[in-house]
C-alpha cells in the first residue's frame, strides 16, 4: 500500500503522491487503485507541471494514467475517453501499437514507452 512518506503535492482538485518505488505500469496503477486513487494523468498543464515537480525531485521518469487504444496512435485515459491535453515529447509518440504506456520525461515531456519497463508511481486521489 501506498505510504505517504514521498511528496504530497495538491493541484485543483486533484492531490498527487508518490511512495518513490519503480514498477511496472500494472503494478504502479495496481498501487495507486489499492490506496483509493489512480496513476496521476495531467489533464492540463498545471496537473502536468504539479507532475513534473515529483518526478524532478526523483529524477526518475514516471508512469501516466495514459494508454494506448485498440488504434495505433490513438491515446485515451484510463477510463478510455480521448485526451484534451498532451504534452508529448518531439517526435513522439512514435510506438506505433507496440508501446502502449506513456512516461513523463523530467522536463514534463511525454513519450510512448512498452508497460513492463520499471517507472516511478505516482498516484492521484
């Protein structure tokens, strides 16, 4: 379960965590749905810059509540519903199918990344 040792850190309505642990993407969001939250997922830039603070203070890159559709290419939620908001990471995304999670980069930026790579967990409640 997730202990609360790291950095907490409230943006709108949304607070972010981080137990400082790498894991793989399934593992991170199993983490988070386990303390009552899910894997943070910037919605704008505030939530992403909020973001980018823990993963600067890691300096490790982190999971996003982001995945890949059944289309190439096409990234939606966690829940499925479209993206309003990226911030991905010049020439990205460029998986094409076979990376279908999504880290942050310590500069806020995104890339496409395959799920069973070791990232920071960082939660949202």
């Amino acid at each position: 379960v997730l202990a609360l040792n790291g950095k907490i850190i409230e943006v709108g309505e949304k607070i972010l965590a981080s137990n400082g642990k790498e894991v793989d993407f399934a593992s991170a969001l199993e983490s988070c749905e386990e303390a009552g939250g899910t894997l943070a997922t910037p919605t704008n830039e505030e939530e992403n810059k909020a973001i980018m603070g823990i993963v600067k203070q890691y300096n490790r890159y982190a999971y996003l509540g982001i995945k890949e559709g059944e289309t190439s290419g096409q990234f939606t939620y966690m829940n499925g519903i479209p993206l309003n908001y990226t911030k991905w990471h010049s020439g990205e995304p460029n998986g094409k199918g076979s990376e279908k999670c999504v880290e942050m980069y310590t500069d806020g930026t995104w890339n496409d990344k395959k799920c069973n790579q070791h990232r920071l967990t960082i939660c949202e409640f």
